[in-house]
C-alpha cells in the first residue's frame, strides 16, 4: 500500500467549575487531571521522531489552569487536603470518605496497598446515612493517609521519575506526616505551572498542532436556533419558547480566539466544534473566523451524503473511499476544511482497549490502520485516518495510565513506513483528494443527533431557564457593559450542564452540576444587582420520572430462568437499559448493576440484570428489590441471595447464579396490550441501597400485543 495519514487529535476540556460569585470551585477535575493528563499526553512522544500530534484546548480549561498556578485558588478538595487531620470536622471526615476514594479502583487505588486498605474498610458501598457510624473505625492518621493518597493517585507515573519525592511517598505508602502533604501541594503547583508553557513549547517544534473551541464548550447549532435540532429528530419535544441567539454562538467563537492568541501568541487555524456538533450555519460562522478546519463525526458525513454505510463484522466500511478523504465545505465565496473522525478507532482506544493487554490492544490498531490503507489505496490519493476523543478521559481505565499502550503503539508506529502520523495542517498542504459538500447534516458525534442536550424534560427546562435569563439581561445591559453577568450567560450556555440532565448520563456529582448551572444563571441577576427568581433555586433534576430504555424490545423471547447465559440468543431482541448511576462525574466507578434487560412473550414478563460480580461478596448480605407499577396497582418483590428467599405479592420465579433473571405471567400484572409498566430494580447490601436500575425515576415499558412480532416485521 502507499503512505496512509494518521492524525490524532486528543481534546482537551472540562466544565468550568468554578461559581463566578463567590470564587469557589466545587469540582476538582481540572486539579486532578492537570497533575495525571495534561501535560503527559504530549510529553510521552517528545522523542518520537515520526509522531506528530493535534491537541485541542479549550479555553475553559487553559482559564480554570491558570487559575489553580496561583497560591489563592479556592477550592474545597484542596481546602481539605491542607487542613490538618488532627483539625478535622465531622462534616470534613464525611467528605473525605465520600469523596477522597474517587478513582478508579483497579488501576488507581489497587497499587497504594494502605489506600484500598482504607477503601475496604470505608466498605465498597455505603449510605450516606450511616457515615457517622463509618467515621468511627478511621483514627487521625487514617484520615491524613487518605488525604495524602487520593492526590498521590491522581499523579500521573511520568512524574514519579521527575519528583524525587513522589517516589518517596509512594514508598513510605503509609503513616503520612502534615510535611508530607506540603509535598503534594509543591509538587502540584510545579507540575500544573509548567502545562501551558509545555504546550507552546512542543507547538513552536513542530510535534504538535494546537486548536481550541468556542470558550465555553457551548453546542454552536443549538445556541444559533435549538430548533435545528428537529432536522435529525423531526418528532422531538422542544422548550415552549425557543433559544435562537446566533451573537452568542459568534461571541462564544471570537473570545475563545481571543484567549488563544493571549496564551499561545498567535490564532489556530483550527477547531474541534464542541462534541462534534456542526450545522451549514455553524461552519459559516467558523469561515466568518477565519478557521481552516473543523473535525467532526463519520455520521455525519454519511448523513450529509446520504449514505447508509455498512460494516461488516470486523468493523470495516463498506465504501472506505468516502470517508478516508478532506472534504471541503464552501458558501458565500468561503471555503472550509472538514477532517471526519473513525469512530470505530476513535471509541476502541476510548472504550475497549484498555481491557486488553496493551501490546495486543497497540498491534490490533496497527492492523486496522494498515487493513485501511490496503482498502483504499486505489481510490484515494493521501488517505487520512482520524481518531478524535477526549483526551484525559480513558486513561485511568488502563494500566499504568495508559503508558504501557502509548509505547507500544508509537514505537510501532515509529518502525512503520507505511504510516505518516501527521498534524492537521500539514496534511491538508499535500492532500490531493478532497470531497466537496455543498450541505452539512445538522448533528453532533453521539447519534449524529442533539438528543442529549435537548428534548427531554430536564434538558428542556434548562434551555427555558437560560432563554429567560437571556432575554433579562438584553434588556437590562444591551451594551454588554456588565461583563461578569454575561460572562455567567456564556458559562450557562456551555454544553456540559445538559450532558448530566436527562436519561443519558447520571453521576454521583449531578446535584452539583444541577447547582453549578442554576448558580451560573443566579449569578446573571446578582451581577446586575437584582435578586435571583426562586425558580432557579429548584433543582432540574427531576427524581421521580419516566425513563426510557436505551433499546426497545423488537421480538418476543424465549429465556431459560436459571441465573446464567444459557446461549447468546435466548435475549436477542429483548429491551435494553445500562446502568448509568454510579459514575463519579466524567470518571468511570463501580457500577454494580450493569444493565437490565426485559422483554415478553405471549405468556410471560422477563427480566435480566447484568451484574459486576468483582465487587459483590458471596457472603454479603445481598437484597434485590423490584418494583413494578401497573396501571392497576403496584407489585413490590424482594428476592434475598443469601437465604435463597423471594417475597413478593405476585408470582415470579427468580434464578440468581451469574445474572439475576425473573419471570412472571402477563396475565398476573392486570394488563393489556399497549399498557404501560414502571419498574426499578435496587441492589441493597446489609439493608443499604448501593445500586438502583435505573438511577432515578422509573424505566418505562410498553405491554406489548399478541401479534407484536407480526407488527414489528411490518415496521
């Protein structure tokens, strides 16, 4: 085969924590990420010869990094690091066990023997209704450990090389001193100082091309008219009122361009549109910036083709041709550049890679990338390949931070010849093949869609609080003199608030994120010296709600109940929802209930819950409970693992070995055909809930007819 380009393009981003009111930050992601992923990303190709990379940093991020180099930055993690253990309250001690254990287990808190030592004790799950009773088995010293280890752990392994005395603590392992914690906070304040710098200094060699997003990650499409959402989902539920200001997506643009030349000297060519979210109009208004190139989603590069795309098992296109080619988007006389990212490469470093051992996992990229270029080599004259993601977010998922992967994937890369790892930039000055769009599918990288952000009931009574506080303060201050009260409109409009509303994603921080936006909208009205409206004192997030499944049933089934996988088919066609409820904002925890599946027969209800049994003891005392709403009346089960017990006011039959599974006749919940069903699914432990399916609200379930699979085969 020829030369195939390889572009890599890590974005670099987190929510802007920080209330603009009180100076506080509530969140400590950009903390910990900056001492674990920032700077180590471009650090390990640094003696690459062949390897050049693309970094996108949103300022957002570069803002709240500067902000943690000063010595007066106000947040809460470090507040209670630097109190001195023999000084904690109550309320502290609480905060560390509930917070301070926030990593990954297997990776990050697994090789400090004393941390998990401390995590087990604290106990894999708990209620926050018996912290009292927790405290009592941790002494002073258990506490200044914990303290010390939970930022130890967020150090990436690059800079135990670096710090000498990081090494030192790692080895001591145990009975930290208050002299010890002062490590931690120098070694902190030297390793976030030297990012930016860092940045700029690989970009002036050459290794590395820098782009940046509009300021606060806002969904560009949505804040020039969310009605474009409709274009992918013509039947979706929008906010009574829309949300149609094209300034603000322009400002949003232009004050990120802005920050970028104040921090690096000189403006990108490039941006990466907030979650890949792009729109005719949104790409005119990268042009009217003067921006070379954006990168986007496959999807929606099919979607503006009008192509359904297949692949085969292996996860290959059909027509390679049309994606591994820049494609060029003009209007108005002006030309833009669109790079369409691989999802397949893309989601298998983010999601699957880290599960394999990371030679084969680099070897298997390889293959692919090398698979690709064979297919195309005759179509095509200088393909590019490009893998788009998160740049900090899938690296505590593997081993040793993801070291182990990158060496072995750039030393191959490294002795490939038929792979060129290239910047954006300077592939577009030898690309021959462009493709031309005179039309741009409205859509983001997840579902080529909008759905996340807006439809549901939460999400939109987020875009009606943000569109009446914006419409407040054009009037009150149409000459934008009041820059703290638009700046909290920009913050309020950045896409990370909708991300936790709604069905699609859950954490453990989402009251706080529900507090951070409604906090960004209250301070509108406190920076204009008015009083906030009660209503943005009322949390978004609604408790008791109808949740949809990730997946419809589409056939009925026919299932052994005997608590395993009895073949891979007896649930093909059931309904599907995953289990979303025990992340820790952004970060990927203990999810203990995996996913439920459901689905029917002409006689029978069945249910299956998947289950992460690594962190369920056989000699726990293990409860699930079921609830099942009908419209008639409500069935509450409960099935006990360790006395083999099942109380229920219905008849079921439940098999619990690998997989919980349950069946129970139809004609014993009263229903009929298109009836609704509300059930949740509760794992509890010594009577304390530590899981529920789904997180909040209820999962919502058509009853379906006797002719559902002639009705299905229609559709």
């Amino acid at each position: 085969m020829d030369t195939i380009y390889l572009s890599f393009l890590w974005h670099m981003h987190q929510p802007f924590y920080k209330n603009l009111w009180t100076g506080e930050y509530l969140l400590p992601w950009v903390l910990l990420h900056g001492t674990k992923d920032y700077y180590d990303m471009p650090y390990v190709i640094k003696d690459y010869e062949k390897i050049r990379q693309n970094f996108n940093l949103v300022p957002s991020l570069l803002l709240q990094l500067k902000d943690y180099v000063k010595d007066d930055v106000d947040d809460i993690y470090l507040k209670i690091l630097k109190k001195p253990a023999d000084e904690l309250s109550g309320d502290d001690k609480s905060f560390i066990l509930m917070n301070f254990f926030n990593a990954n287990w297997q990776n990050m808190i697994k090789p400090f023997p004393r941390y998990y030592e401390l995590l087990k004790r604290r106990g894999f799950y708990y209620s926050k209704e018996h912290l009292d009773d927790i405290i009592r088995y941790f002494t002073i010293q258990d506490m200044r450990d914990i303290q010390v280890l939970f930022f130890l752990s967020w150090i990436d392994p690059v800079f135990y090389n670096i710090f000498d005395e990081l090494q030192r603590l790692k080895s001591k392992g145990r009975f930290f001193t208050e002299e010890d914690k002062e490590v931690i906070i120098k070694v902190q304040h030297e390793i976030l100082k030297g990012i930016i710098p860092f940045y700029k200094e690989m970009a002036e060699k050459g290794k590395i091309e820098l782009s940046t997003s509009p300021f606060y990650h806002p969904i560009i499409p949505l804040l020039i008219d969310n009605r474009i959402a409709r274009v992918a989902l013509p039947e979706i539920t929008l906010p009574e009122k829309p949300f149609s200001y094209p300034e603000d997506a322009d400002a949003q643009i232009e004050k990120a361009l802005i920050y970028f030349q104040d921090t690096f000297g000189y403006l990108p060519v490039g941006m990466w549109p907030p979650e890949g979210s792009v729109s005719n109009d949104t790409l005119k208004l990268y042009m009217k910036h003067n921006i070379k190139w954006v990168v986007t989603d496959e999807d929606i590069l099919f979607k503006s083709l009008n192509i359904e795309e297949r692949k085969n098992d292996d996860g290959y296109l059909s027509y390679p041709e049309y994606l591994y080619r820049p494609y060029i988007f003009e209007s108005d006389g002006k030309k833009i550049n669109i790079i369409f990212r691989d999802k397949l490469l893309s989601d298998l470093i983010s999601f699957h890679y880290s599960r394999r051992h990371p030679k084969d996992a680099a070897m298997d990229l390889i293959k692919r990338i090398v698979s690709i270029g064979d297919q195309v080599k005759d179509k095509i004259k200088k393909p590019i390949v490009n893998i788009t993601m998160d740049g900090e977010n899938a690296w505590e998922n593997y081993i040793n931070d993801g070291w182990d992967f990158f060496r072995y994937l750039y030393d191959m890369i490294e002795n490939e010849d038929r792979i060129r790892c290239t910047t954006i930039s300077d592939y577009l000055k030898e690309a021959d093949s462009f493709g031309y769009l005179s039309n741009c599918f409205a859509g983001s990288w997840i579902n080529h869609n909008f759905s996340i952000w807006i439809g549901h009931i939460e999400d939109n009574t987020a875009w009606s609080l943000l569109t009446e506080t914006r419409q407040l303060i054009e009037i009150e201050d149409p000459q934008r003199k009041n820059e703290n009260a638009w700046e909290s409109i920009y913050i309020a409009e950045g896409s990370d608030w909708n991300w936790w509303y709604g069905d699609d994603h859950a954490s453990e921080n989402d009251e706080i994120f529900d507090l951070l936006f409604r906090e960004n909208l209250s301070n509108v009205y406190r920076f204009l010296g008015k009083e906030p409206p009660p209503k943005l004192s009322i949390p978004v997030i609604v408790e008791e709600r109808e949740v949809k499944p990730k997946r419809e049933p589409v056939n009925f089934i026919h299932p052994t109940i005997d608590g395993k996988m009895t073949n891979y088919f007896e649930w093909i066609g059931a309904g599907f929802i995953e289990n979303k409820s025990h992340g820790v904002a952004i970060h990927e925890s203990i999810t203990l209930i995996k996913g439920l599946y459901f689905g029917f027969n002409e006689r029978f209800f069945y249910l299956r819950a998947d289950l992460n049994r690594s962190y369920l003891n056989s000699e726990d005392d293990i409860t699930y409970d079921i609830q099942i709403t009908a419209p008639q009346r409500t069935f509450n089960i409960s099935y006990s693992v360790k006395d083999n017990i099942v109380k229920a006011d219905i008849p079921i039959i439940i098999a619990y070995k690998d997989i919980l599974e349950a069946s129970i006749e139809v004609e014993s919940l009263g229903v009929n055909a298109h009836d609704k069903l509300f059930l949740w699914l509760t794992l509890k432990i010594k009577e304390m809930r530590v899981d529920r399916i789904p997180s909040r609200g209820y999962l919502s379930i058509t009853v379906p007819s006797k002719n559902f699979e002639m009705e299905m085969w229609y559709v």
